[in-house]
C-alpha cells in the first residue's frame, strides 16, 4: 500500500515531469548550485597574489580576464546543467519505482478478487 506522502509525490510528478525536463528551467534552477562551484575558482584565483607572487606574474602576463569570465560561466552553466538533471533522474527513477510497485499492489488485488 502506498503512502499518502508517495501518491502525492505520483501525483505532483505526473504533472510537472515534463515541465522540470524543460533545460531552461533546470538551468534557472541549478545556477546557484553552479556558482558555488565557481565562486571558489574565482577566490583562489584572486587570492593567489597573496601567497604566490610568481603565479601571480604568470597569471597578469599570459591569461585574459575574458577567457576567466567564459571559463567560469561554462563551470558554472555545466554543474547547474548536471545537478538539475541528476536530480530530475533520480525522481523519475522513483517515480517509476513507486508506478510499478502501484501496479504490482493492483494486479495482487484482481487476482485476490479472482479467487474468491
């Protein structure tokens, strides 16, 4: 038998799975996970003057502050991009799980009623 908490989670994932596949939303959605992994790349980057002045000669001589900037949107766009669709899989996979377990529980019920 199913949970209430589990029919609601069929019924909410029946109507907005495919609304939460759409890349658009995941993208909006996923952007302050991603930037969590890009702000960092940013502080160390930055930082490094302080503790390493060689790295830092380096980095102002050979590096081009919009070759960083597209570098960390596409980290940023990439884990945003990943995490929401990891994430869209794993309820669709639960969905799934739960839809079959449904059925199972509905053909055990007929077949109960058969025998009788």
């Amino acid at each position: 038998m199913l949970t209430e908490t589990q029919k609601a989670f069929l019924k909410y994932w029946e109507e907005n799975r495919l609304r939460e596949k759409k890349i658009n939303k995941q993208l909006l959605l996923g952007l302050p996970i991603g930037m969590l992994f890009a702000i960092p790349v940013l502080i160390i980057l930055f930082s490094g003057k302080f503790w390493y002045q060689r790295a830092n000669m380096e980095a102002n001589s050979q590096s081009s502050p919009v070759v960083l900037i597209i570098a960390i949107i596409c980290i940023a766009v990439f884990v945003a991009l990943f995490y929401k669709r990891h994430q869209w899989d794993q309820r669709e996979q639960h969905y799934l799980e739960l839809k079959a377990q449904e059925q199972e529980q509905e053909e055990a019920a007929r077949q109960q009623g058969n025998e009788q």
